[in-house]
C-alpha cells in the first residue's frame, strides 16, 4: 500500500508535465483521457525500476512523449491542419490577444511532425539543450540543429498558414 501512496503523490507532483505533453499530441478530450491514463500506466510499471540515473522530470518527459508518440502511430491516422491567417505581432496587445496568439502557436505545433513536437515543447519548457537531448535520445549538437529548424518551420506555418 505503501509503494501505492507514493504513486499518487509522484503524479500529482508531476501531473502538469504529463497534462501538457498529452495536450500537445491532441485535441479531443477522450483521447486526452486515454493518453493521460497510459501514460500514468507507464509510469506505474516502471515507478518501482526508476534508479535516479536522470531527473526524475527527464524520465517523466521521455516516458510521457513516448507514449504518446507510439499512440499517434498505432492510430496512423490524418492530422487535421487549419489554415492559418497571417499574425501581426503588436508591442502592447491584451490579454485576449495573448490567448489568440497562444492557441495559434499550439495550432501551429500540431502541424509538426511527432518528434518536433516533441523537441518544440520541451524548448517552451525552458529545458536546457542537454536536458533535450537527455530526454529525447539525441546529441546536443543535434538538438541545437534541430531546434533552429522547427523555429523557421513554426514561423512559417504561422505567417503563411
């Protein structure tokens, strides 16, 4: 019962990156359900094996996008894309515009590729290009790259729907 108590507080503690990964892979609320629950029921069947050789954010990061990455591909299913207009960006905009802008990036994001979507929302979290590349399987060099690369594309697709 013990092993069950520290479960429950070790999700609660990190439920916000878990709510943000699964958020970022979709839309729709049942299937956010369904990736929040398998998420946690990786965690579950790995929690007692966890040895502290990374962050214990880093391993939620790497289990969270993975299974939510491996969910995507078992669905092999068509992303819906919107064309977006073009975004005029103004020194003093209010709070409704910062909600606009903030659901066209996350817009924006979902029309990356599953492992830029990944990389992009890890760089939003302020995590270092180690912390990155640790989570991900890459080399910092790499990830460097490759964030440059997913900053030009989002920008793109933001400007030019």
């Amino acid at each position: 019962m013990e092993h069950q108590k520290k479960f429950k507080v070790f999700i609660e503690e990190h439920s916000a990156i878990i709510i943000k990964i699964c958020r970022i892979y979709t839309d729709d609320e049942q299937e956010f359900e369904d990736y929040f629950q398998e998420v946690t029921l990786q965690l579950w069947r790995s929690f007692h094996s966890f040895r502290g050789d990374a962050k214990i954010s880093t391993w939620v990061y790497r289990i969270a996008l993975n299974v939510c990455m491996s969910q995507i591909r078992k669905k092999k299913r068509n992303v819906q894309t919107t064309t977006l207009e073009n975004v005029q960006v103004a020194a003093d905009y209010d709070a409704k515009e910062k909600e606009e802008k903030v659901a066209l990036l996350y817009r924006s994001i979902k029309q990356l590729k599953e492992a830029e979507r990944a990389l992009i929302l890890l760089y939003l979290e302020d995590k270092s290009y180690k912390e990155i590349a640790e989570i991900l399987g890459l080399t910092i060099t790499n990830v460097g790259a490759k964030v440059n690369r997913i900053k030009t594309k989002l920008k793109n697709i933001m400007t030019n729907g």
